[in-house]
C-alpha cells in the first residue's frame, strides 16, 4: 500500500477535519513547517478521506502539523491526497504511520515504536486477508513498510529471542510470538528513552554545579583582587537584577 498513489486535488482547509491524533501536534514544528511553506511552498500533500455522511467535508489522514501551519498562515486552500474511503481503520493507520516513518528523520528508538505500531497493524491486515504477510515474509515487509534496513530487524528479533528465551526463526512465529516481539520494541523504545532523559537531567545538574563552581571562584577572584566589599556589591547586584 503505497499513499503515494493516491490523486492529490485541491481542498478548502476550512472543510477539513482533523480527529484525535495518535501524535499530538506541537506548536513549534508547525511554526517551523510554516517558515518552510513560506519559502518552498508545500514539498508533501496531506492525506485525506471524504466523509460519507457529509458532503464537501474531509477528515485528515495523516499531515496534522502541515494542516495546522496552514491555518496559522490563514492560508486558503491546501494540496491533499484524496485516500479511498472504503479502507478499514487499520488501514488508513498504515498509511499515516507509513507516510510519518518516509517522512521524518526519526531516531532509533522512535524507529523502533514506529516498527512495533505498524508491525501489529499487519499482523491485523493479513488476518484480515488485506495484506499478502505470510509467515515467511511477515518481518521483511514490516521492514519495508516502516522504512527500516531488514538486517536491523533481524537484529532486533535476535535480541528480542535472547531477552524472552525463545529459539525461534521469525519464519517460525506464530501470532503471540509476533505479539511479544511488538510489545517488546515498545518496551525498548520507552526504556531507551527514559535512559536518555535520565543522563539529560544528569548533564543538566552537571552543568549548573560547574556553572555555581565557576560563580564561586569569580567570587574569590574578585574578592583577592578587590576586597570583601567588592564581593558584596556583586552579589546584591544579582539580587536585584533578577528583582
């Protein structure tokens, strides 16, 4: 499932409706997606699908952040990509998460989240008979899907077989296998990153005892060179300029 194919036509952003996101939009990604329209216009359209029971309306897809600088540029009208609407939501799920992974430069362990999401997604879709995701290329299309290297999920699948006791070829899964190995990315993702707030917090106090270090020999420098006084003054001048 490709979104790329799908026609691109040209839509009144008032008429488009944007549902509950499974990525919160953030303020400062859609300024920054904003300056960027300003200078090169739209690079990527917007995904969307009619609505049914209500003529002339659309409901979004994926490109929250792209819709929301629109708005904030008041900016008419917008390019979109006009997906099917008999699609079940699993689908329309594939290709937002699809288009988000093609799209972004995302790290290892957001890959990793991104991999475990679409990997469940097809393994709903081939139970469905929606995807051809048999037993023996279940792994490389999730690989190609969610735009990792397949050697990365094999590695991941051997760690993934170490940490659980399993012996197993992916080949060889069975559903709660699959299941297990999804819940476990996800557990990765989450772990690797607490890890990397818990050393950004750590690099934080870091720096300001080095800063509080660097203000108290200031101080004795200051205090050699100009007397006790001089330090005082210093000080208070500090509590007054954050007065």
């Amino acid at each position: 499932m490709e979104f790329v194919d799908f026609e691109v036509v040209t839509l009144a952003v008032a008429s488009i409706v944007v549902g509950v996101r499974k990525r919160p939009v953030d303020t400062a990604v859609v300024r920054e997606i904003a300056q960027s329209i300003e200078r090169h216009g739209l690079l990527q359209p917007i995904g969307v699908v009619a609505v049914s029971d209500e003529p002339g309306t659309y409901s979004l897809v994926f490109g929250a952040h792209r819709l929301a600088a629109y708005r904030l540029l008041e900016v008419e009208e917008i390019e979109a990509r006009l997906l099917p609407a008999d699609l079940i939501e699993e689908e329309y799920l594939l290709i937002e998460l699809q288009e988000n992974s093609v799209r972004n430069d995302l790290t290892g362990t957001q890959r990793k989240a991104y991999a475990a999401e679409i990997g469940r997604v097809l393994a709903i879709l081939s139970e469905d008979g929606r995807v051809a995701n048999g037993q023996k290329s279940w792994l490389a299309e999730m690989a190609k899907t969610a735009g990792t290297p397949f050697k990365t999920l094999q590695n991941w699948w051997h760690a993934f077989c170490e940490d659980s006791n399993r012996t197993l070829t992916p080949r060889q899964a069975l559903g709660p296998d699959k299941e297990a190995f999804f819940v476990w990315l996800r557990a990765q993702q989450e772990r690797e990153a607490a890890e990397k707030a818990r050393k950004e917090a750590e690099a934080f106090v870091r720096r300001r005892a080095q800063d509080f270090a660097d203000a108290l020999d200031n101080l004795a420098v200051l205090a050699r060179d100009y007397g006790r006084d001089a330090v005082l003054c210093e000080v208070i001048d500090v509590f007054v300029g954050q007065g």
